[in-house]
C-alpha cells in the first residue's frame, strides 16, 4: 500500500474539533508539516492556544481516524502546536542573590531599622556586595537614613519590561516606597496595593549580583511579611529587641512565626538594640535604662545566638538623622559594634547553609494577593 497525503487529510476530515464543531481540515487545524516515509506518518495538529481542555482527546481521535480509514499497520507520530504560545516562564526571582536575610522584630520603636541599616553598611565596608530593600511600605524609613529623600530612581527598558534601577550609597544598592511617594504624608494603600508595591520592588528591579540582600521588614506580623514570605526564599532572620520585657514578649512572636512549620525560615540569631546608654563624655559608663541582658537570656532560652549588642548612643541618632548610619564612620564604639554584628552575622549565614537546605518561597492558601 502506497501512502500520499489525500489519504492521511481524509481520514482527519472525520474527526471534529469539539471547540466550533468543524473537522480538522475544515478548521484549518492541520499544519503543513505532512512526512510520509513508507508506512510512517508525521505531521501537527494547530491549536489556537495552550492550554486547550480537547488537545489530548483530539490527537488521538487523528491517530484513530488514520487507523480506521487509512490502514491499521500506520506508524503515527502525531503532536500538538500552537497559534499562540504561552508566555515564558519568569525567571527564577533573584538568581544572583546568594543570601536573603530579614531583618525583623516583634513590635515597632526598637530600632530595627537602624540595625537594617547599618548592619548593610557594615557588610558592604566589609567587600561584600549588598542590597538593601526597605519593605517597611507604611513607614519607610531608609530614604532618610541614607539622606536619600530627594533621590530620583531611574528605569531601564529591558525585554518590554520596565526595570528600576537601584539608588546606590556607601557601597549599598538601595530601593524603598519613600522614593515614590511623598514623605509628608501617610501612604493609605490597602493591604493588596502594597504587596504589589513591595513585589514590583522586588522583582522589577536590577539588583544584579549581590551577596547579602538585607530586608528591613515592618515591625510586628503583617500582610508584608507574608508576601515576602512567598515571593522569596530567605536565607534567615535576624531578630532585633530592646532589653525590655514587653519587647521581648513581641520578640517571641516574631521568631515563632518563622519557625512555624508552613515557614520554616531558619533564625540566624538575635540583635539586643539599645543594651545600654553610654554618655559621650562618660564613655566607660554603661547605664542599662531598658533593663539588662533580656535579649541574651531570651537567646539562651531559645537555644539561638546572640549576634551583637548595641549600645544607645546619641551619636547613632544624629547619624541616622543626618543621613550618614554610623556604621559608615571609624573607631567609635558604635561602629565597632556594628562591624562585630556583621561578621557574626556573615558566621551565622555560612553555618546555616552549611548545616541546612536552601529555603523554599512558602506556599500558603489565603493571604495577601
């Protein structure tokens, strides 16, 4: 027997697409890619688009149909194309990030933007390449620490995407919401439009290689924390409290939700904020205004380290009005401590994914959208 290509389009001229009822052929649904080579065929059936709920059904019913009408000792090789292709899947967010470490507490007014800030500073003084993201979208507060308030942030067209570019100071990559909004008043965003903010941040963004990404997170547990808990799989937290009992109540809090089994996202170590107070004329003097050593007991407790103590300097206030963190200038005692933090910090990252798996986005039902 003796194939040629008015058999094989025959035959599919009795097989109906189930989308508009028309057959194959009638439905223009037959690519022109036809292969006879003695008793085998190959050719496509054209989809206008994937998914299509009849693909399977229909590729079979054209294998049948040859069978049937043709001969049943036909080698068919039949497959599926498509009109319109489904666009490429994204890229996997952030592939030049080698670790993405959230910087967190329990409740607000401990100073855990500061610590953000300047632990960012300390580790890129230290030849790392770091990128710092203020995902405090209700209360940015980073464009000031780094006196960056009138900051212009560019974009880029890349692949018909638009891509911002980060403002770049002290050897840090820099993005926050207080670059786009204004500073003198309240952002009233609800929960959705931040977290589209906050990925849009993320994602559309030329953060490039970097080896530390430092989140400053909102204070407390949020919608926020959520969506970076879905879009990213973070390396570890860094937990900041003040000494005082109702911080490290909050404290507890914001360690349990990253040690709950749906998150699973490893504690790097705690941070106690404000351990003491240290007049500048009385440098040798400790005065512990917040309480003494609670951060080191709730660390003990937990079975976590204590990665630095930072003492409460003026200094480090005026600085971080000013927009120069502390940790940027040499040989105080406050900048000495951030240095400290950030080398236990780079020890606790190495030991983790030494010891640990990588961490996955969390997968979570409900939530923000």
């Amino acid at each position: 027997m003796t194939l040629y290509p008015k058999l094989i389009h025959d035959a599919l001229a009795t097989v109906r697409y189930p989308g508009n009822g028309k057959n194959l052929v009638e439905a223009e649904m037959v690519e022109d890619d036809l292969r006879i080579d003695g008793m085998a065929v190959s050719f496509s059936i054209l989809f206008d688009k994937q998914p299509d709920p009849f693909m399977k059904s229909v590729l079979k019913a054209a294998e049948a149909a040859i069978h049937a009408y043709v001969s049943p000792d036909v080698q068919v090789t039949v497959q599926a194309k498509f009109r319109r292709q489904l666009p490429p899947e994204p890229p996997k967010m952030l592939p030049q990030v080698k670790n993405i470490i959230a910087v967190s507490s329990g409740k607000g007014g401990v100073g855990k933007s500061t610590v953000a800030a300047n632990l960012a500073v300390a580790l890129a003084r230290s030849g790392y390449k770091v990128g710092l993201l203020d995902a405090d979208i209700f209360g940015p507060s980073v464009p000031k620490m780094f006196h960056l308030e009138s900051e212009n942030i560019f974009c880029e067209e890349r692949d018909g995407r638009q891509i911002l570019l980060p403002a770049l100071k002290y050897g840090v990559k820099i993005l926050s919401i207080g670059f786009f909004v204004n500073p003198t008043t309240a952002t009233l965003w609800r929960g959705g439009m931040a977290c589209n903010a906050l990925k849009q941040l993320i994602a559309d963004a030329d953060w490039g290689e970097l080896d530390y990404f430092i989140l400053d997170t909102p204070p407390g547990t949020s919608d926020i924390h959520l969506t970076l808990l879905q879009t990213l799989g973070l390396t570890g937290a860094v937990i900041v409290s003040t000494p005082q009992a109702v911080a490290l109540a909050d404290a507890r809090k914001g360690i349990d939700m990253y040690l709950n089994d749906k998150v699973n996202v490893p504690i790097l170590g705690l941070v106690e904020n404000m351990a003491w107070f240290t007049p500048a004329e009385l440098p040798d003097n400790r005065y512990y205004i917040f309480g003494r050593g609670g951060v080191e007991r709730l660390a003990q407790e937990m079975d976590l380290p204590l990665l630095g103590q930072i003492p409460l300097v003026q200094s480090i206030c005026e600085s971080g009005d000013e927009g120069e963190p502390v940790a940027a200038t040499d040989g105080t005692a406050t900048s000495l401590a951030f240095a400290s933090l950030a080398r236990a910090v780079v020890e606790a990252t190495e030991r983790r994914n030494r010891d640990l798996p990588p961490t996955e986005a969390v997968a979570m039902n409900g939530g923000a959208h």
